[in-house]
C-alpha cells in the first residue's frame, strides 16, 4: 500500500491521495486497454491486500478469500474495455470484489468454516496484545489463537450487509461515500448499518473489551 | 513507577478492528497468488468468447430507445398471439350433423352395411412401394364384404398419411373472408392432401378437388358421376352392389364398377365426418 497512509493504526487515505491514486490507475487501465495485458499486473499489485483483506473479513476463511480475490482480478480484467472512468477503479474493482464475496457468502451459507491468517505484530497490535494477554494472564499463543476465533464469530454473527459495511470501514478505511458506492445504498444507510453493527459487534466482544 | 501501579488501560473495539487488520497472509502467499493469477488470465485470454458476450455492446447504442422498443415487442407478440388465436388452421375437425342418415336408412333393401370405409394405415416413411395398388385394395373389400355376415356391419375407416397442406392451400384458406369459409377451405385442403395421397398410393393422375367442387352443379342437377367423384368415393359400396358386379362384370375393372353403383346423392349424404390429424385425415361416411 504505497500510496496509503497509515493513521492511529487504521488505513486511512486522504482526498488527494485518493484522486492522485485514480489518476495512475486510469493511466494504467488506459494501457491495458490498448492492449498492454502486462501493466494489469500493476493494478493487481497495487490492490491485491487490500482486496484480499475486504474478502477475507468477509468470509473469515483464507482459502475462499484467496479464491475470490483471484476471481476478482480475472472479472475485472476480463471488463476491462468496459470500464469507462466514470468512478475511480479501486471503487469498481471494491464492488467487483465484494459482489463476488456476497455471492459465495449466500451460496455456502450453510457449510462455513473458518481459518486464520497469522497476526503479523507491529508495535500497535504487540500493544493491544499484551493489554489482553497481561489482564488475562494466559498464555499469548492460546489467548492469541482464542481472540481470533472470538473476532471471527463475532463477524460472523453480522447479517452479510452489516459485515461488508463494518469491513469497508473499520478495517479497510473507505469512506462512507466510497462504502455506499461500492456497496449500492445511501450513505444515511451505510451510517445506520455501522452504527448496528458496532453494538452487536460491542456485546460480542464486551469480554475482551472491559477496563 | 512500577509496572504493578500502571494504570490498566482499556482496549477498544478500535483495537479489535486493529487485530483484524494485522490478519495477513505471508509474503510467500503473495508470489503464489500472482503466479495463479497468471495462469487464470492467460486459460481466460485463449478461451474463445461467447456470442452472448457481445451483445451488451451490441445494444449498447440503443440503450435509449428501451421504452419504445419494448412497447413494440409487447405490441407485436399480442398481435401475433391474437391472431393465431383467430386462425382456424389445419387442425379442424368439421363435424357434419349427426342427424344425417345412414346408408341402411338411404338403401333399406340393402342389409346393414352402412359404412363403406378402407383403413390403410401407412408407416411414417412413406413407403409407397409397399403399399398394395388399387386392384389389390379393392380385390380386399371386396372379399370382406362378401365374406361378412348380412347382419353385420362391415366398417372400414379411410386413414390416408396426412402429408400437411401444399403451399397453394395455406394461401387459399388465408385468402378467405369469414371465419366459416375458412373453415370449409381448410376441410377442403385436407382432403386435397388426402386425395394426393390416394393418388399416388393408386398411381392416379393429381385432381383438383376445389375446382371440381366449386366448379360441379348442385346435387338436383348432377347426373353423370364425375370421374373425381368416383375417385373420391372409390371404396364406398355395399355388399349386394359387389355381388351384383361379380356377376354382371364384363370387362370392366372393380373401380370402375364400384364407382358407377354410388349415386351422387348418396356420397354427399353419407359423409359425416371430416377430421384432420397430425399426420393423417379421416373422412367417416
């Protein structure tokens, strides 16, 4: 995430960065276009982990995140001619990405499984992480292991709608213009679905989350 | 300060948010992922497209003209529906008024043998090569007929392969005003195709039936049976009138004799029914 800038550790980029970045990706798109099939790879390197992290706090299992995200880039070079720069393609390819998780979401209902990518640590989450171990007193490995699992349960107890809005948001950082965009609703909706999301997700976590 | 009298600080959900984020897969994922990436974008590039797949460009410049080109499409398959609503077609089974009387009741004298009618079922292929000649057929009634008991009807039902409607016919029911005539034009056509058939089944020349009908005087006036007509009604007779020719036959064939027995009176009488199948007409006398 180059162009990204990292904020009290949440993702967060600004208007002009935002406007910069979909200049060079039309730039490049202009040149897939016209037939340059290599300079695709850009625009997959570019976006592929935050793609892949939308899908997989969606699903909540590696596998299908890789799966889908792969899908996600082979849709989106296969629509490539008939992207036409009304949005910026990070939003077109969000709404690529997500429609494509909310598919496999509704298909596999009922046989979902989870699986964990590691956390990779850096001085913010080493900090969380000895906060909960230190006040637990339990091993980190385990305790580690266990939040996971808590985290994933708890998202996964959202509807679909509300874990694509809290996902967008909270961990991916988008807006919530870019949210209801890539989403297809108001913005007063997406508002309204977070402001739920964050309760349920509250009670859920309340364990964790105690003084 | 001692780590004991640290103030105990207070995660968030922010925090979670934060441990979710931090979720991510190795580098070497990566390097895996972009190779599969590479090998689906390439099986994707040599896969031939669809023809489907071009049509939202296709239609793309008519975007505009949805409205309009809907509203046509709904006009023309209601008008299409409703017409083939109104058309009679070939499936008609006219049905003339049961009241009509038999041929015992025309011919008391003659013993029940009301119905003179030969089913000649044939294979779908149309093999005409199996199928007996005329002099074979007749030679068949003819022997059923004798053979049958005098109070026993004999009946034996026309069934000629229905070939469907020439090209002429369809036009000409088409043609016709009201809803009646057409009806009789597509009974007409049908036996038109039945005649072909018994025809060419007995190697006889083509009739034109509708010009023979149309152009024939009325029934009072009829006097000489016309040669279509004894074609038409060729199996119709009963078994008196056979013995009679047995006898009395002096060089001429059992068409020919069985034809001269039927009055025109009798024919016209005597059909009560005219129905249309999918592959084949019946004609009940």
């Amino acid at each position: 995430m180059s162009v990204a800038s990292k904020v009290l550790g949440k993702t967060l980029v600004s208007s002009a960065e935002r406007r910069q970045e979909a200049d060079s990706d039309w730039a490049v798109v202009q040149r897939v276009q016209n037939g340059e099939v290599g300079a695709f790879d850009q625009l997959v390197i570019r976006y592929r982990e935050r793609v892949y992290g939308v899908v997989y706090n969606m699903t909540s299992n590696r596998e299908d995140a890789a799966d889908l995200t792969q899908d996600a880039f082979i849709k989106a070079f296969k629509s490539i001619n008939r992207f036409q720069g009304q949005s910026s393609f990070f939003t077109w390819l969000y709404r690529i990405a997500v429609n494509s998780a909310l598919s496999h979401l509704r298909k596999a209902k009922l046989r979902t499984f989870f699986s964990f990518e590691k956390i990779v640590e850096d001085d913010k989450t080493t900090e969380i992480l000895s906060q909960l171990t230190d006040k637990h007193g339990a091993d980190r490995e385990v305790y580690v292991r266990e939040l996971q699992e808590k985290l994933n349960e708890a998202m996964q107890k959202l509807s679909i709608k509300h874990r694509t809005v809290v996902t967008l948001f909270e961990i991916d950082g988008l807006s919530h213009e870019q949210i209801a965009e890539v989403a297809g609703c108001s913005v007063g909706t997406v508002r309204s679905r977070l402001h739920y999301a964050k309760q349920i997700l509250q009670a859920e976590l309340q364990s964790y989350l105690n003084a | 300060m001692k780590p004991d009298n640290k103030p105990p600080s207070k995660v968030t959900l922010d925090d979670l948010f934060a441990l979710k984020r931090a979720e991510q897969p190795p580098e070497e994922f990566w390097s895996d992922f972009q190779r599969g990436f590479h090998v689906r974008q390439r099986a994707e590039a040599i896969e031939p497209k669809r023809w489907w797949f071009v049509l939202p460009r296709v239609f793309a410049g008519f975007s505009r003209y949805q409205m309009p080109i809907g509203a046509a499409a709904v006009l023309a398959v209601t008008f299409l529906s409703f017409r083939e609503y109104r058309e009679p077609g070939f499936e008609v089974a006219y049905s003339a008024p049961q009241a009509l009387p038999a041929v015992t009741e025309i011919e008391p004298a003659v013993e029940s043998v009301p119905v003179a009618v030969a089913r000649m079922p044939l294979p779908n292929a149309m093999d005409f090569s199996e199928v007996a000649p005329l002099g074979f057929v007749a030679e068949q009634i003819e022997t059923a007929v004798a053979s049958a008991e005098p109070s026993q009807p004999v009946e034996l039902t026309p069934m000629v392969v229905w070939a469907g409607p020439s090209a002429a016919a369809i036009e000409a029911v088409a043609s016709v005003p009201t809803p009646s005539e057409r009806s009789i034009a597509a009974n007409l056509a049908a036996a038109q195709a039945e005649q072909l058939q018994v025809g060419r089944l007995l190697g006889e020349p083509e009739l034109d039936l509708a010009a023979a009908i149309t152009n024939s005087e009325t029934l009072s006036e009829v006097s000489v049976p016309e040669p279509t007509r004894e074609r038409l009604f060729v199996y119709q007779s009963s078994p008196a009138d056979f013995s009679v020719d047995r006898e009395n036959n002096s060089g001429r064939d059992t068409h020919s004799l069985i034809a001269n027995r039927i009055s025109q009176d009798e024919l016209y009488d005597s059909v009560g029914r005219v129905s249309a199948g999918a592959n084949h007409v019946t004609v009940k006398f």
